[in-house]
C-alpha cells in the first residue's frame, strides 16, 4: 500500500486562488428579498410623480376665497369650516377681484394705475368712456376703437388704435374687466354683468373697430339688465323699494 497520495499541498497561492472562486460568486438570494427590477423602480417613481401632483390640485373643497375666517360673519365660528354660514361673495366684490387679474390684459398700455400714458394710451381712471353709456363701453372692448377720440378733453389718436377683445375674452370675463375699470381709482359706476355682455355681442352686426364718431349715438344709453350687486344696484330694488 503506498501512502495516500495528497496532491493538494496549500501555500499561500492557492489561498488565494481558493477564496478568489468563493468571493466570485453572489450570496444566495432569499425568495422575497430579490433586489427589484429597476423597471419597477422606475415606474414607481412615475406613479409617485403624478401622484403627487393629483393631490396637490385637490383641495377637498377648501378655497382660501370662502374658507379664510375673514369671510365670516362676526361672532361665528371663524375656523375654516366650522359651520355653513360662510359668507359667499356678492356677485360684485367676485367681479371685482376677477377683473383685477384680468385688468393684466390692459395694464401695459393703459397702466396699473389707470392713467394711461399721455399722448400714447388714454386714461381709463376719471375716463368719461369709462364711467358713461354701458352700451358705447361695451362696444369699444367688443371691437376696439380707432381714429381720433378725445377723453377729459385730451386727444388721443394712436396708429392702429385699441384692438378688438370680443373673441379673445369670455363675455363673463369681459364684464368683470368693465366692473373693475368702472370700479377703480375712485371711479364709481354699476357693474356689468355677463348677460349685458352677451346681450350687447347677440344683436352686434359691427365687425370693424369703432370710431368716436360711430358710437356718439350710443355714449349715454346703458345697456338694460339687472345690476345684482354694488353701485347702483337694481336687483333687489323690488323687495325693498326705495324711500321716496
Ligand atoms: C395695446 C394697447 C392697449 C391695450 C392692451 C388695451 N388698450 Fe384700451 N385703448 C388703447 C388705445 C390706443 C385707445 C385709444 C384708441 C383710439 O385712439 O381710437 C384705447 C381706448 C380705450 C378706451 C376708451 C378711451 C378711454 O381711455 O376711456 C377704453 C374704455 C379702453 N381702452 C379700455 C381697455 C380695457 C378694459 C383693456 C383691457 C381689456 C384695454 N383697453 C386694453 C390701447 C390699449
């Protein structure tokens, strides 16, 4: 019998030829925890993204407009929520606060501060155009106006004058501009309403811009309709008739 042969003789080599095979290869995956797929990954991070952006346009109702504890009535509950009774806007101040930010549309040329630019853009704060005839203001937004005009006694005459509005703006957009301008830098006059805008736009056959002269007939008239809320308010005239 021979002695039994050992062939494997481990030096320092062979260490690490032996380790480098075990280091090579991955532990074993438990079932459940693979890694996930970076497709996965992937598409998780897409869903969380719009997700996200769903829940931030979801306000369950809550609007800082009728919500905020300023819109209640002195003695209820002011937190927002915490009863019925929230005081709604009337149809004027909500006129009032979107033709504020629609006013963004005139503002470049006629200013935030109403006063126009002189010799280029008329004003609309103290404008005789602007306060008057609901049926020449109406007009001049629907169309535009060109040619000369005068406005507190100034004349104004830019090339090209104001372009048309009426397809650009919502009749309801349109009225709160007018109920804005109208409203404004210590003018005072009663608000336009949507239905004015749309009665005004149903019986117009003018599709050039308006000129002074064309809209004399029209300077005074005020176009008819009930006026809900604000200045010169008509709606409820009928249940509470004015003392005479
Ligand atoms: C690009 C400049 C420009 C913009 C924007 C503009 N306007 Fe004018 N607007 C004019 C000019 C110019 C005239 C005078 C036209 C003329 O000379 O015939 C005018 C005239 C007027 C008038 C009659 C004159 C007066 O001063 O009262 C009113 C009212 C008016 N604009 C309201 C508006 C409103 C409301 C808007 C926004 C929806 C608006 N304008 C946007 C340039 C502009």
């Amino acid at each position: 019998m021979s002695a039994p042969s050992n062939s494997f003789q481990p030096d320092s080599t062979d260490l690490d030829r032996l380790h480098s095979a075990v280091k090579r290869e991955k532990e074993d995956l438990q079932t459940g925890r693979e890694p996930a797929p970076v497709l996965a990954m992937f598409l998780a991070m897409i869903v969380a993204v719009i997700a996200g952006g769903q829940l931030g346009t979801m306000t369950g109702g809550y609007s800082f407009g009728t919500s905020n504890p300023f819109g209640f009535v002195a003695g209820q509950d002011p937190r927002p929520g915490g009863g019925d009774d929230v005081v709604a806007m009337d149809p004027f101040q909500s006129a009032m606060k979107k033709g504020a930010n629609s006013y963004a549309v005139c503002g470049g040329c006629h200013q935030g501060t109403g006063n126009g630019i002189p010799g280029q853009f008329p004003p609309l704060a103290g404008s005789e155009w602007v306060t008057g005839g609901t049926e020449r203001l109406v007009r001049v937004l629907q169309h535009g106006l060109i040619g000369a005009i005068t406005v507190k006694g100034q004349g104004y005459n830019i090339p090209g004058g104001m372009q048309p509005f009426g397809a650009a703006m919502s009749a309801g957009d349109l009225a709160n501009v007018l109920t804005y301008i109208r409203n404004s830098w210590g003018n005072e006059a009663p608000m336009i309403t949507k239905e004015m805008v749309e009665k005004v736009r149903s019986t117009e056959k003018r599709t050039a811009q308006w000129t002074m002269p064309d809209l004399e007939q029209y300077a005074k008239a005020n176009v008819p309709g009930d006026i809900p809320a604000g200045p010169g308010a008509t709606a409820s005239a009928a249940a509470t008739p004015a003392a005479k």
